[in-house]
C-alpha cells in the first residue's frame, strides 16, 4: 500500500493484523499472533530464493500458505532433509509448489519413516523423489494405516517389488488416498468376478488408470462384458474392460452406429470389438478416412477388415499408407502376387516387414528402402535426389518446392540430374504420384500440384505453412487455373472480409475456394446481410462455422432462420444467438436443435422463454433429442413447472449431467450434512448450484461453517453463496464485513448472506465507501487483498 500506510499505522496494522489472524490463514497452521504486513511479500521472497519457485508460483503459494521470517528453522530443516535423499532442486521447486505444507513437516518421525519404507522397497536414486513430486498425496497419509497396507495389497497381485515400483511410476495415485476410495473396490470386484492374480497384475502394469474409475462404473463394464460374452479368462477381458469403462452408454451407441453408417452390422462391431477392444477408442473421423481409403483406394473387402480391425487403429501415416505405396510397386515389379493378403503385410511387425517386403527387394528395386522411409519422414528421399543432407531443413533451400508429411510421394520434386539419372526411382515417384496418391475429391495434376498449392496457400491467402501443409493433403489448387480461387478471394474481400478471415475460413473450409461467387455465396451473405449481419459479424459468423454457408439457402437457412424468428422475433435478437452459437443455423439444426425446440414447445415451455435459452444458453439445445426427453421428463418428476422461473436453468443443468453424476452430487451434499430435500430445494431455487466442483463445495461449506459460523440453514437458503467466486467475492468481502463488526459500524447480528450477494456496485457503495472515511485504507484492503497486495 506504498507510502500511504504510515499516515494512518495505528488503523493500517490494527486492519492488517486482524484480517490475518482471523481470515487469510491457512486451514492447517494458525499464523503467528504479530504477523507483520510484509508477511506475504517475505514469503514470496523465500519461495523464490530459497525454494527456486517461479514468481507467478510463489505468489500463488503465499497466497494460501506463510512463512513466518522469525522462525526459519523448520522449513530450512525441510529442504535439508529431502536433500540428504537425493531431492534435487527441481524436485523440490516442484514439491513444494504441489505441497507447500511439506516446508512445516516434521521429518524424523513423518517424512524420514515413509521415504525409509520406500527405500527398503526399492525406490532408491530418484525414483524416490520423483515418486514425491508426482503424487505427495502419498507422504500426507499414515504409514501404517494406508501406506503399508497399500503396497502389500499391491503385492499381492504384483509379487515383486521391481513390479510395484513399475506401477507407481506409471500411477502414483495407487497408493493415494483415492486408494481406498477407488482402487481397492475395483480389485475386489476384479477377484470376484473371477479376474486372475496375473491378469489384475497385468492391468496394474499396463493400464493402472482404469482402476480409478469409480466402483459403478467398473461394475458396469464387468457386466456388460458378461451380457456381450466376454468372460475374465479370455485374452481380451482386461482390454475390453478398460474400453467399456472409459465409454458412456450413449458414446457406445454411437460409435456403433457411426460404423453401421459405414457399412458394418452391429453383430460384426460387436464381433470386432471382441478381438481388438480398442477399435471403438478410434475417432470416428479416422474410422471413415481408413474405411474409405481400404475400400475406394486399396480395394480391399469390407470382411476383410472386419476380420482384420487393428488395421483401422494404425497410423495412416506411419504405416498404411508407406506400406501400401511400397507393396503396390512391388506388384507392379511382380515381385510378389497381385493376390497377396495385403492385411496381413500391413499387420507384421515393423522389423518383419523390412525384411519381407523391403530391403530382400532393394537390390531388384534400387532406392525402396529410401522410399520407405522417406514417405514417413519426409526428408530422406528429398536429400538423396536433390543431393542434400537428409538432416538440412527441407524449407531452407529456395531452389525446391516444400514438402509435406509425404515428401516426394505426395508430389514431384524439382527433377534435377540426379532423380533423371535414376531412371527405376523416377519410374517410382511417377507410378506412385497418378495411381495412389490423388485425393478423393480431385485428380491430382500430373506436376507439381502440391508444392503450388502450398505456395500459394501462404503467398496469396496467408495461411501459416503449417496449415497450408495440412489443407493441401485433401485440397489442390490448379496453377493452370487461378481464376476460380482468385475471383473467390476478391469476392470475400469485397464483402469487408480481412485477410486474417480469408485464411481461417480457407483453413476451414478450403473447398470454399471453388466455390460459386455469384449462383452460391452471394444469395446467402446478401440474405444475411439483409438480416443484420453487417460490417465485420458476417465475416466472424463465416469463421466461426463455414457449414452455415454449405447448406441451401432456401431448403435450409431461411426456414432456420424463420423458425428462430419465431422464437427470438427481432433479427437483433438472432444475431446475438448466432453470435454466440452459429451452430444453430448449421447442419446440426434439423438433427438436434429443431426437434429439442419442438419438443419445449409441445412440454408448453412458452416462446419468451425459449428465447431466454437460445439467447443465453444455445448449446444445452445440442444435446441429443433423448438427452432433452429425459431431461424434461426428469424435472417433471421434481415438480418443476415449465412456467416457474428456473425451469430453463433446471433444464440445462440435468441436460448435462447423467444419472450417476446427478447421483454422486446428492450424495456428496448429503456427505457435508445436507439432507436429500435440502437439496433439491436448493437446486429447484438456483439449478447452477449442482455444477460446482466438489472441491469448491466442499471448501465454501467449511469456510462457512468453520471460518465465518454462518447456520448450515442459512447456506441451504442461499445457494448461490456456493457458486460465488473465493477470492473475488467471498473472503474480500468477509474481510470487510468483519472490520466494520469490530468497529461496530455495522451490528455483529447482521445477517452476513445478504452482503455476499449484493452486486458489486451495491456493495461497494453501502459497505466500502460509505465507511472509507471512518476507516482508512478501506478501499485499497478489499481491492488489494485478491490482488495479493494488502
């Protein structure tokens, strides 16, 4: 507070004093009686130079934990301690920004008897002190009644100690506290179920976080494992077992019918998933890229990769596509039979196929083996045709064309004396670049369409070459023909589109630059336009979602935006819902929102308030149809009308969270002394409560309960006090409250609630400027006490 402290010391330190002792401390330590104002700063300073925290750490730190400078002893005996056990200064840095209450720890009888244990138990050198920094959750709990019973449940299963400590480091939180909560269930469940002692230890060591699932969820996936006929001694139990647990119901549903899209039955996902689990862990964008690709490009039969289902979960780039190019040039060369199982080349390890497929040919073949792992890499081929280093930067040389992923397989390079003496690789490069490499959308130009398509990418549209590397493996520009591309960006630009606009839409929607300017594009920025969307918000709506302007102006966007008028009735009103929400006039609308507002419409939600919801909450409108269903159905059967006030509030919240999610808050609540009734009284007043973190609840409920003795009845009626931010609002605003009570400027009944929710301005001007004169330095104590400078 600078120079302005000493006018009024008395005031100040008597201010100061009492915020510290009663509000600024930390749950575990009582601050020392005659903590000075520079309490916070001599922290700060310690943490930094002794402790080798960064500035932004050691202001975080001292904010919930301090440092007294008269009694530097015990933390000075703490860094000495994990020093002498090979904590370097990294790992204490890291400690203690994790644990900052380690610096008051007592070592001989806590710390020395743990870190001893584990040293026995052959966590010696680093490992030690990488253990601490990964989880020191572990070295807050009892020796004897956690730790030890932990480690030799552990061994029960894992046998070695070499086994344990390779499961720790994987995943410390095995002997956290989440242990009990969570680990030693889902291992109880596992040998009831019949799982084997090696086969647990086998999902210890390779997937130990699938163990910290909650119990219910691990109980769903042993019976749904059970209903599909996958028993615990099948090979594949424990790998569909950690495939079940990471996946909902609904993303189940829909990765099954993503692949029915694709032309699977449901009996052959199932069939897959049964040998290779991890087939419905892969992105549905990767499944269609690979499905189309085997199917239209390699010509493979949909049984065969049905029957082969590792082959979707393969790098394209790293493995498909080298070892496609490799073997169709060996087919071609007649090297190996135009009937050969291709799946079964693409399945053998990398070290087989080497020796199959590529270096047995290298002599027949000259430059193979440099194709191979050129196409990967993207250097090697380059080099050795341009007679560079393969390890100089591709992008340095001005004298060739860049090169993307592919290198010189994706598109020719500069042919100099080199690649034109080489008549067998230059056979190659050509054979490779017109049958294999073309897109699925275009032919690729028998030159060098790729290098100019990134060119020109970066030169005319102003993309990064990172971005025009990647539009240009599903997009090419025809140098031959520039007029298309060129009217487009003079088109966009006429219609007030900067140049930062130009690249993010062509980013996203490269395809935009073939576009129709004036039978397409034109109708529908004109009807927007014509609809509000003036200046720069059509440009920034273009950006957001370029699908908006891929869909039909009469079948699509104008009856969207008709049936939003309906609702939100001004333009002003729609272009601050697709503002914030474009998807709402995007392909998504018939599939999600339409049928959502349908059904609020037919539930009688009235239009007032569905404009309320697509102004201020348009994305609860893109859950599932289903989502919604349940959703309304839900709070029906919690008496929440359709008219009362925070029914949409109700209804966002449920749409977010499923049946065991809703489950565990209740219970969570019921765990601080909540009653059930309690709560759904509270959340029929304020729904947002049931979105708070349980550690946030968990806290406020003490800081209320504990700190400031405020009745459970009065938080039960205030909910919204547990949704407030901390620092912002709570303990500033506390902290004020508890000057003006010991000043007696306010009554010491006053009911604490009331202030905590008044707006800002409310409350700055009943209970900090109207009493700065009286109390000096008011102000600045709640500004500054956030800011970390009081």
């Amino acid at each position: 507070m600078g120079t302005n402290i000493n006018g009024n010391l008395p005031v100040r330190k008597m201010l100061l004093s009492l915020i510290q002792k009663r509000f600024v401390k930390t749950s575990s330590t009582t601050r020392p009686p005659n903590a000075s104002s520079s309490s916070s700063s001599f922290t700060v300073q310690y943490l930094i130079n002794s402790c080798g925290l960064p500035l932004q750490s050691a202001l975080s730190v001292s904010k919930k934990f301090q440092i007294d400078e008269n009694n530097l002893q015990k933390p000075q005996s703490v860094i000495q301690f994990l020093k002498s056990y090979d904590f370097q200064d990294s790992h204490i840095t890291k400690l203690i920004e994790k644990w900052p209450a380690v610096l008051r720890s007592r070592t001989e009888d806590n710390l020395k008897p743990k870190f001893d244990f584990f040293i026995k138990n052959g966590f010696v050198g680093q490992l030690l002190p990488q253990l601490a920094v990964l989880d020191p959750v572990i070295f807050r709990t009892s020796l004897d009644a956690s730790i030890k019973p932990c480690f030799e449940l552990l061994k029960r299963f894992l046998e070695s100690n070499e086994n344990i400590l390779a499961a720790l480091s994987r995943a410390p939180f095995l002997m956290s506290f989440s242990f009990n909560a969570t680990v030693r269930p889902n291992l109880d469940l596992l040998k009831k179920e019949g799982v084997t002692a090696d086969r647990v230890a086998k999902l210890l060591l390779l997937q130990p976080r699938s163990l910290q699932h909650s119990n219910d969820r691990m109980v769903y996936a042993v019976s749904y494992l059970k209903q599909l006929g996958i028993e615990p001694d099948k090979t594949m139990y424990l790998h569909a077992l950690t495939v079940i647990a990471r996946m909902r119901e609904s993303a189940w549903r829909k990765k099954i019918d993503m692949f029915k899209s694709v032309g699977w039955t449901e009996e052959e996902v199932l069939w897959a998933f049964k040998r290779f689990p991890y087939i419905l862990l892969t992105s549905e964008e990767k499944i269609r890229g690979m499905m189309d690709f085997f199917l239209n490009k390699m010509k493979l039969e949909r049984q065969t990769i049905v029957a082969n289902p590792a082959l979707l979960k393969y790098s394209f780039g790293n493995r498909i596509l080298p070892r496609r190019n490799v073997l169709e040039v060996l087919k071609s060369k007649k090297l190996i039979k135009k009937d050969t199982n291709i799946a079964t080349l693409l399945k053998l390890s990398e070290k087989d196929f080497m020796e199959r497929c590529d270096t047995k040919y290298e002599d027949k073949v000259p430059g193979l083996l440099e194709m191979y792992g050129g196409i990967d890499k993207g250097k090697r081929l380059t080099a050795s045709c341009q007679g560079r280093n393969p390890n100089e930067n591709p992008f340095s040389s001005s004298s060739c064309f860049p090169v993307i992923n592919l290198s010189a397989f994706c598109f020719p390079l500069k042919m100099n004396r080199n690649i034109n003496s080489n008549i067998p690789l230059r056979n190659l490069l050509s054979l490779i670049q017109k049958r294999f490499l073309k897109t699925s959308s275009t032919t690729r130009p028998p030159n060098a369409s790729s290098a100019f398509t990134v060119q020109y990418l970066v030169n005319s549209c102003g993309l990064p070459l990172q971005s025009a590397l990647s539009v240009s493996k599903k997009f090419q520009i025809d140098e031959n023909n520039l007029q298309k591309p060129q009217s487009v960006i003079q088109f966009l630009k006429s219609y007030d589109f900067q140049d930062a606009h130009v690249a993010k839409l062509i980013e996203k929607w490269p395809a935009v630059l073939r576009s129709r300017t004036e039978g397409n594009l034109k109708p529908k920025f004109d009807f927007f336009i014509k609809n509000g969307f003036v200046g720069q918000l059509l440009p920034q709506l273009a950006v957001l979602d370029p699908r908006i302007f891929r869909a039909s102006l009469h079948a699509h966007i104008k009856p969207c935006f008709e049936l939003l008028k309906r609702f939100l009735e001004s333009n002003e009103n729609i272009l601050a819902a697709l503002s914030r929400a474009p998807f709402l006039m995007s392909f998504s609308f018939n599939a999600t929102v339409r049928p959502n507002l349908d059904l609020l419409k037919k539930e009688g939600v009235t239009a007032d308030r569905v404009a309320k919801l697509l102004l201020s909450q348009p994305r609860s409108l893109q859950h599932s149809n289903n989502r919604m269903v349940y959703a309304v159905t839900y709070l029906k059967q919690l008496g929440i009308e359709p008219d009362k006030t925070m029914y949409i509030h109700a209804l966002t919240v449920i749409a977010r969270m499923n049946e065991s999610a809703w489950r565990k808050k209740i219970d969570m609540f019921k765990s601080v002394g909540w009653t059930e009734e309690e709560v759904l009284w509270a959340f029929k007043r304020f729904p947002c409560l049931l979105l708070s973190s349980e550690e946030k609840i968990r806290s406020m409920m003490d800081f209320f309960l504990n700190k400031m003795k405020l009745e459970r009845q009065t938080i039960v009626t205030n909910p919204a006090l547990l949704k407030y931010s901390f620092g912002n609002r709570i303990l500033p605003r506390c902290n004020v409250l508890e000057v003006l009570k010991s000043k007696k400027l306010i009554k010491g009944d006053t009911n604490i609630a009331t202030f905590l929710k008044l707006s800002e301005k409310d409350f700055m001007e009943k209970c900090v400027a109207r009493y700065e004169d009286k109390v000096p330095g008011l102000l600045e104590m709640y500004g500054g006490i956030d800011k970390g400078k009081g």
